[in-house]
C-alpha cells in the first residue's frame, strides 16, 4: 500500500494537528510514542479492529505528527517531534502535559 | 434557546478542546476573542450562514473554550482564559503562537 506523501515540516497545518489530536486513541499513540520512542502498529493498536487503526494512523502521519519506516514485515511509526517543536514550539509538551491530567 | 450548562474547569476535556481547535473558523474566534476581549457573535461572524455559526459558538461552548452572556439582544462571547490556562497550562499561548504561522 502507497502512502501519501508526508507533508513537509513547514506544511504542517495546526488545524490537522488539532483534528489528529482530537481523538483519544490517536492521542495516546501520541503520547505512547513520546515516551517509548518508537513502536510498531501491533503494539499500538491492542485489540481493536484493523480497520479502524489504519485510519487513525492515517490521520496522524497526513497530520504530519507521525512518521512510519518498514522494519522486515513490520511497520513502526515514531513521533515527527524535532518537525513540530520547529514548527509549533511548546506544543508537545503542552499535549503531554494535558493528557497526563 | 437553553443552552446547554458549560462545562467546569475541570470537566473540560483536551480531546474536546482539540476537535473546537480543529477547525478554521473556530480556531479563528478563539485567537480574536484572546486579542479582543470579548465579541459579538455578530462581530465573530463576518457574513456566514447563521445557522453554520451557531454550530460553531456552541462546539467552543460545550468544549469549555468560551462562555457567552446576554447584553440586550446581543450576545457577547469571551474566552474563558483562566479556566484552560489553570486545566492546560501554557497549551492557549502555544495554540496563538501556532496560529500566528
């Protein structure tokens, strides 16, 4: 499956990032990812249907918060965090902060 | 028209904040009314359906980002700055900075 390009570090649009985080699933692979650095969809998604984690993946690497790179027949997704400290600086840690309430 | 009671400081939900932030107009109302003060939704509103803008005030109501009070026949909007700054602290000055891109 091709994935749409990912949009470069000064495309990256707040409302999209606003609309990826507006989800809680996508929110906590977000943090998730903050935290561990890199993780793989599987360890990601738990036990929900692959369909719908498809999307929400989608969603965050068109965002541009996420990137994702093949590592043998898995897929692990990291958090794009120098592209959107450059570009929304606090950002992140206002995210994280948020959440962890 | 009731509107529906606005939610506590601390009820407010981040995933709530981020889908009222997610969209252009809303996210444009929010930065306004931080410079402004406080805005009639006819002054917000420019020359959009009525009936879109109300979607629109009332997504930012539910979300805890705003609260509106009567002034005669016109309806006055303000953000409910302390309110997100003690829940989400530093998350309004990142999102105006953001916006300011």
């Amino acid at each position: 499956m091709r994935h749409a390009r990912l949009p470069a570090s000064e495309e990256i649009a707040i409302e999209d990032v606003f609309h990826a985080l507006s989800d809680p699933f996508r929110l906590e692979i977000v943090c998730r990812l903050a935290a561990e650095g890199e993780a793989s969809c599987q360890a990601l998604e738990g036990d929900r249907p692959k369909s719908s984690v498809s999307h929400h993946f989608r969603v965050l690497r068109e965002a541009g918060l996420i990137r994702t790179r093949n590592e043998g027949a898995t897929r692990m997704n990291a958090l794009r965090r120098e592209d959107i400290e450059r570009r929304f600086p606090g950002l992140l840690s206002c995210v994280l902060s948020a959440r962890a309430d």
